[in-house]
C-alpha cells in the first residue's frame, strides 16, 4: 500500500507513533484519535452524516472496500443512534486494533512474539517504517505551521493536521492554545468542513475525549 493510499486513520495510527522510540501508539488518546479518523473517513466519503449532532449512516448497503471502515460503518448501522463524542470513545481500541493490524500486513508495523516472565505468551508491535511515522508528523507540522493557504491544502491533509493536533501529536505542545494557532485551526476545519459533514463536531469531541482521557491519566499522580 503506498503511503498517499494510507486511510485516515492508518496515517493517524502511524503518526502517533514515536519514531524514535518505534514503540506501539498505545493509549486511549490514541484510540480516540484513531476512531476519529475513521470517523471522519466515513464521512469524508459521504457515507456517515449529521443529523442534529447524531452519527447517522447515509444508508445501509454502501461499502468501502476497507475492513476497519466498514466494520466502524456497520457497527454505527446496527446500534442505536448516538452522538459523534459517544463513537470517538465507543470500543474505539476495535478500531485501533483493526487498523494496527492492517498495518502489521501491510509491512508498516511488525509484530514481535515473546514470552513474559519465559511463560506467557504476548506481542510487540514495532514500527517498521519509521520513516513514513517521521514524514507524516512533519507533513502534519507544515500543514498546521506553515505558510500555505487552508484553501491550498488537500482536505484529506487538513483533517490529519487538524485531528493531530487536537490529539496534541505532530505538532508542538501547547501550538494550539494561541490566537494564531486556534485561527490556524479554524481555517482548516473549515477546509475539510465541506467534505465531511459533521467534521467540526467531530474534531470538538475528539479534544474532549482526549481531554478526559489526560485526566483519567493524570489522576493517580494527583492522589499520591
């Protein structure tokens, strides 16, 4: 699979790894970051749509071709209907887990067997290419930081960047709190705003639930 036909949330999963470090990306921020990206791939493509916040399939017989898209799709299909902040958290490692596999076939992360303690069985997932996880963070970073126009950018890029950067991965820390960086980001929402329906909604619930999830993670640190 060449890097440009990576979905949405293949290049999120592998942008939120640490190419230093090619650990796995894996954490609840991530997930939600991940889901969201499939999220608004969905969208992009006309097959999820708004309705008054609600996560609504546009019917229900289209596919895409691609198993973690439409393993999300028939999910949402089958449930009962619910807000775009319910999907960004709802089994969002299913979909993690989904997309990590698809890049452990497609040779972007490897899958390492071991035995904890010399007797239970587990796996590591490596990062393979570090090279692709490196352009995909600078790419996100010149779409956010750069000069170039929103209007210039692809909304495929702009959802990345703007997805990336609510997740707080690709992106410096704290970028965008500032005037200039909220304006930035606006600009960019607004780009990809066009080709998927709900995509604001789904980028507001995204910082939500990685705020809630920076919580979760902070407070036992606070407790003790």
């Amino acid at each position: 699979m060449p890097n440009g036909s990576l979905s949405l949330p293949a290049r999120l999963c592998l942008l939120a790894w640490d190419p230093a470090r090619s650990t796995a990306a894996d954490s609840g921020r991530v997930h939600h970051l991940v889901r969201a990206g499939a999220l608004t791939e969905l969208a992009r493509r006309g097959l999820l749509t708004d309705d008054e916040g609600i996560a609504t399939p546009a019917d229900l017989d289209s596919r895409t071709g691609d198993a973690v898209l439409d393993g999300l799709l028939e999910l949402v299909r089958e449930s009962m209907p619910r807000r775009w902040r319910t999907w960004v958290r709802l089994y969002a490692r299913v979909t993690y887990d989904a997309v990590r596999e698809q890049l452990v076939a497609e040779g972007y992360v490897r899958a390492e067997k071991r035995r904890v303690l010399g007797v239970f069985p587990s796996v590591d997932h490596v990062l393979a290419r570090a090279a692709v996880a490196r352009a995909l963070r600078e790419e996100a970073r010149q779409v956010v930081q750069g000069p170039r126009p929103a209007g210039e950018v692809s909304e495929r890029d702009a959802a990345m960047a703007v997805l990336a950067a609510a997740a707080g991965l690709g992106v410096p820390e704290g970028w965008g709190s500032g005037a200039r960086g909220r304006d930035r980001i606006a600009e960019l929402t607004a780009r990809c705003g066009s080709a998927a329906p709900g995509m604001r909604k789904i980028v507001g619930e995204l910082r939500g639930a990685v705020s809630d999830e920076t919580t979760r993670a902070q407070a036992p640190a606070s407790a003790g």
